[in-house]
C-alpha cells in the first residue's frame, strides 16, 4: 500500500491547486457529455484525486472516474490556469495500478501484453492483427478466464476492420536507410512504432517514401521500440520508463535533424519523455535532447515543402485530427496544409473535430461501450458532412473510424484513410 506523501508526489498534489474548479473544461470533456456526471469530468476528477492525495477518500473511489477518463487531454486546451491535467492523470492511474489486488492469471496476461509484446518489434512484426495475437498466443484463452474477457470480445470486433496486412518477405526486405534521388536536404530517423509497424506497415513505406521525395535521407534504427504512451495511460509509469530509455539509446547512435513519426499519440509521448524522469539528472537531459527532435510527418513535409502532387484526387474528404497532436503537441495547420495542397480534393471541416473519437489507446477494448458511445457521436458530425473520405493521423483513431464507418453501415460509401496514404495516392514528386 502506498502511503499518503507517496500519493501526493506521484499525483503532482502541488499541481492539483491549479485549478480554480472554473468548470470552462466541461463543454470540451466527451465523457462528461456522454456520462453527464460531476466525478467523470476534469474539475471532478481533479477534486477527487486531491480528496485522496488528502487522505478524505479512497483509492477506491478513483478508481472508475480516472479509467473512464479518455486521457484525450482536451480539458488541458481550454483551462484558463493551464492545469496540467496529464501529469495528475497518469499519476492517478500509477496510484490506481499500486493499489490493484490482481488475480495471478490476470496479472501474468498483462504482464505479457505490455512487457513483452508491445515492445517485441518481433512479436509485433509477426503477429500482424489483434485477433491473430489473441487466437495464437493463448492471450485469449487466458482473457476468457479472467478480468479480461470483454477485452477479448471487443478485439474480435476491430478483426473486421484490420488493414490488407504486408508479407513477411516485405517486412523483411524492407530497408534501414533510404537516400532522395537529387539534393540532401537532412537526415532524419524515422520511429515505427509497434502498433503502426504491425498493422500499417504500408503507411510506414509510405511515410519513408514522402520523406525520400522531400529530399530527407531516412535512417530507421534498429533498436528502437513501443513509445510506451499505452504503458503510462495504464499506470505503469516503470515500463514506460524503461522504453523511453531503450528509444533515447537506440536514437542517440545516429546523428540526425530530427526523429519523425506518423502516430499522434506515439509523438506525443516521446515529447513527454523528460517528464518520466527527475530532473537535473543524465536521463532527464537525455529525454530533453530526444524530446527536441521529435516531429509529425506533418511538420516534416510542410517544414521542407518539397513535394508536388501530380494527380487529381476526387475525394470529399473530412479530417479527423489524433487528441494527443493536437492537444500536447498543438498541431493543427500542418496536416490541413498538406489537405489543401492536394489537387481536386474538397475538404470540408467537422463542425467538432477536437472532439475525441473514442479510440484512446486501448479505452475502446477497455471500455467498450462508453467508447461506442463517443463513436456514435463523431460518426453524426461525419455523416452530416456527407463526405466520402475521413482523414486521420494516429492508428488508433484510424481503426476506430473504420470500426465507426462498418458500424453506422457505411462501407463502400466513406473510407478512413491516414493522411500518409492520401499525399501518396496524389502521386507525389521532388519538387
Ligand atoms: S481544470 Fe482548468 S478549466 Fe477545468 S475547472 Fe480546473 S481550472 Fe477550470
Ligand atoms: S482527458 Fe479528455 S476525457 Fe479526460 S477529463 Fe480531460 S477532456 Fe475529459
């Protein structure tokens, strides 16, 4: 059991008087909207993590506010004493997970998902889909038997919508430094990522290949691994350490400008890198290097504006922008550039795009229905667009509007598609 200093220092309680209870977060909160509870909004879950940081509540009773929680960190764009509402909810679930009483089978699974496969760019590369992780590892038979069940059912749900995956000779032949054709312009290093790599591996060639084209030579290290964002949102602020340090390593061997990724949420947390050591220390400097280097392909393309599209794209097309890019990292005009510099497309804007999706790691296996819920929600706003492409930038938000659009019956009329492969479909030159 934790003690109470304890608490205090792992939920930030210094940064818990921040905030002024104003509530000008509430109308930005998804779940505060769809929950339409006090305890399930940023004011109130703050005012419950200082009752437990004080010892006046339970662990207990945070439990359900904080796991209900998106983390989507909207609450954090519109708070006028700019509470930093991402420290105290990673702390929070840290709090949460040092209280957990698990069963051993349960606590064994986990283990295995964030310890082992996440991190494993084998385990990762090889397995491909979510339902083949759960069918051959045994991952579901485990599930059923414990807490995890829901987990299992709601994986096979998103089995439907899984990508065209590439063969193993493809991943195997892939190359770790690529040169453009003409001028250098810089050197990068591009981050995979785990679920990205498994899943959208094409859009990774393609993320290399517009780099390629921008004039940018693109070096994939080989020892990087999972960003760790899934391993904080769960409270297990260890783990996420000791990837943050397997990243800095592996990077820090190659000299490059900047460390490029396609994943929101991935982006983000290799920002917060810094944050997950004490300062004044090698590791906290390390983070803060690292931390500096770190770009969205977004950025990268629209910083070197190397690219010309060459071909007509007739799409109606609408962007759903990844929470974590536009709420940590604050980037918002790059990827709408990169939209509008595609010839015969027409983009029309959500009437509420920073409006989570409901994707949120792994909130919509978790909590499946309070994510369907929020789905819903983006899926009218998408509908009454009436456009036939929706444009995201993050794999998660990416299965979850493809997830929204066979859930609404809408196949074959709208297609999520990441904004990667949209600038490719364009057919892109050097300028
Ligand atoms: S988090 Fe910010 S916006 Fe929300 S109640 Fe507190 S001070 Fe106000
Ligand atoms: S992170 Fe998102 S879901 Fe959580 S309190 Fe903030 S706005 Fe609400």
């Amino acid at each position: 059991m934790t003690n109470l200093k304890e608490i205090q220092e792992k939920v930030n309680y210094d940064k818990l008087f921040d905030c002024v209870q104003c509530g000008y977060c509430l109308p930005a909160c998804p779940t505060y909207e769809t929950m339409e509870r006090e305890t399930h909004s940023p004011r109130g879950r703050i005012n419950l993590v200082k009752m437990v940081a004080e010892g006046k509540a339970e662990v207990e009773d945070l439990r359900n506010p904080i796991e209900k929680c998106l983390g989507c960190m909207a609450c954090m764009t519109v708070c006028p004493t700019n509470v930093e509402y991402n420290l105290i909810f990673e702390g929070a679930k840290e709090v949460i997970e040092d209280h957990d009483v698990k069963p051993a089978a349960l606590k064994k699974t986990e283990d295995f998902i964030f310890n082992s496969l996440f991190p494993s760019s084998n385990w990762m590369g090889s397995i491909g889909n979510a339902a083949w992780i759960y069918q051959k590892s045994g991952l579901q038979k485990a599930a059923q038997t414990t807490h995890l069940t829901a987990l299992a059912l709601h994986a096979g749900r998103f089995e439907r919508v899984m990508p065209d995956l590439p063969s193993p000779i493809e991943r195997i032949l892939r190359k770790r430094r690529v040169l453009p054709d003409y001028k250098l312009r810089t050197t990068v290093a591009f981050f995979t990522g785990c679920v990205m790599d498994a899943m959208f591996f094409k859009t990774n060639q393609n993320t290399v290949e517009l780099l390629r084209l921008s004039g940018a030579e693109v070096l994939m290290p080989k020892g990087q691994t999972c960003c760790g964002a899934l391993h904080s949102h769960a409270g297990k602020a260890e783990s996420a350490r000791e990837l943050a340090m397997r990243n800095i390593e592996a990077f820090d061997l190659e000299d490059v400008d900047y460390i490029v990724n396609n994943a929101g949420g991935c982006g983000a947390k290799m920002t917060e890198y810094p944050q997950l050591f004490e300062e004044n220390t090698t590791w906290h400097e390390r983070a803060k290097e690292f931390a500096a280097k770190v770009r969205d392909i977004s950025e990268v393309l629209v910083e070197l504006d190397g690219l010309t599209f060459t071909q007509p794209v007739q799409r109606l097309v609408t962007y759903q922008p990844s929470c974590h890019l536009t709420n940590i990292r604050r980037i918002c005009d790059e990827p709408r550039m990169l939209l509008h510099a595609v010839p015969g497309i027409l983009v029309k804007e959500l009437e509420r795009p920073d409006f989570c999706c409901g994707s949120a790691g792994i909130y919509n296996l978790v909590n499946y229905d309070e994510s369907m819920k929020i789905l819903d929600l983006k899926m009218m706003d998408v509908k009454e667009r009436k456009t036939n492409t929706i444009i995201t930038t993050n794999p998660g938000c990416l299965l979850q509007m493809k997830l929204g659009i066979e859930r609404h019956g809408l196949e074959g009329e709208i297609e999520a598609v990441h904004l990667v492969d949209l600038l490719m479909e364009a057919g892109p030159s050097a300028k």
